[in-house]
C-alpha cells in the first residue's frame, strides 16, 4: 500500500487558468436569494471580463481527455442537478474567471484514467474524486463535498472501471481541509465501513 500512496504524487493538478482578452458573452440576472450586485461590483465585474480571453478553450480540451466511460442520463441527473444553473452566459454579480472556473468544472462527464492504476471521477461536484490501486484495495484520494455526490460516484466508477471492480476501498485521503475534499467521507463509509481515514495532522 505505501507504494501506491507513493503514486500520489504523480497526480497533477490541472490548472484552472483565467484567460486574458475580450469578453463577449452575453449576460443574465441569476436568483441566488441573496442581495442583489451593488453597481461597483456590476462595474467591476464588467471591467475585469474585458481583460480575459473566453477564447482559450485549451483547458476545456484537455478537462475531456481520456474518458472511460460518459454518465448515462440517470446517473447525471443525480450527480450533476445542483449545477445545473451553471450556463455559458456570465451573471453580472458573479466574478468572471470564477465563474470561468464553474464552468470548466462541468465539461468532465464521468470515469477518466490520469495514469496506469489512477483513474478520476469528474464532472459530480467541486473537486474531483481520484482512485488508486492499492495492493489489498483501492484508495480514494479526496471524497467530494457530499455523501450522496460520493456514494453514487463510486457506484458508478466500479461499474466502468476496467480494472480491481471487485476489490474493496481500503483507505480514504484528505488531502486538505476544504469540505469539498473530505465531506463525502460518510458516503465512502456508508459503502466500505472498514475503510481508513488519512490526512494531516493540524490540516489548515
């Protein structure tokens, strides 16, 4: 097993860049029952996508690479529902790289493989749920924000894995203290309730 937590460090991250130029995307008002965008952060908003290139579709590309297996409608209806107010078109109210950024966050549809052993499920929620083959199981490395995003994505990921499916998942890793890289734990354990808990001591 050290070996493949070893593997972890192979993992890269893939960088979620703003990109830099024009902004001709049009615009809509978004209900999120909140107070509404004062005009100085409607205008600085404004300013801001001016400055980024929503050309650049190079990280859209490389998010779509390596696909295993696409979600079937059902599948996608329950994992993917409460980012389905995330569009093409920009709210007035809402930062526009990081907006961007949610964007980019739902062009994986499924089960990707980064490496031999290492495969990802993308496109559930607001990070990605990584799998690695261990020696006696498998090792989720970040377990999502929710219980219910986590259990259905490994339910799926062991359906459209092309290899270990009946192997067990042995250990679970925080790889910080984020909520959407250890809050899905409950869905893991509901599942493997021998599963291990790793993470830093003190994580911040």
């Amino acid at each position: 097993m050290n070996k493949s937590i070893m593997a972890l460090s192979m993992i890269t991250t893939l960088s979620l860049n703003a990109f830099a130029a024009q902004h001709e995307h049009d615009h809509l008002t978004v209900d999120y029952h909140g107070k509404a965008a004062t005009p100085a952060t409607i205008a600085h908003n404004a300013a801001l996508a001016k400055s980024l290139n929503f050309d650049d579709k190079v990280a859209f590309e490389r998010f779509s690479k390596n696909q295993i297996a696409e979600f079937d409608q059902a599948t996608a209806d329950i994992l993917r529902a409460e980012f389905s107010f995330i569009s093409e078109q920009f709210p007035d109210s809402v930062n526009p790289s990081l907006y961007r950024q949610a964007q980019l966050n739902m062009v994986p549809n499924g089960l990707y493989k980064v490496t031999d052993g290492i495969y990802q499920i993308r496109g559930t929620d607001l990070s990605n749920m990584t799998l690695i083959r261990g020696e006696t199981g498998w090792i989720v490395y970040d377990v999502l924000l929710t219980k219910e995003a986590a259990e259905q994505s490994l339910k799926f990921a062991f359906e459209h894995l092309p290899e270990g499916n009946n192997l067990p998942i042995v250990a679970m890793i925080y790889s910080h203290s984020h909520a959407d890289h250890f809050g899905g734990a409950r869905g893991v354990q509901n599942l493997y309730p021998d599963v291990k808990v790793y993470g830093s001591n003190n994580i911040t």
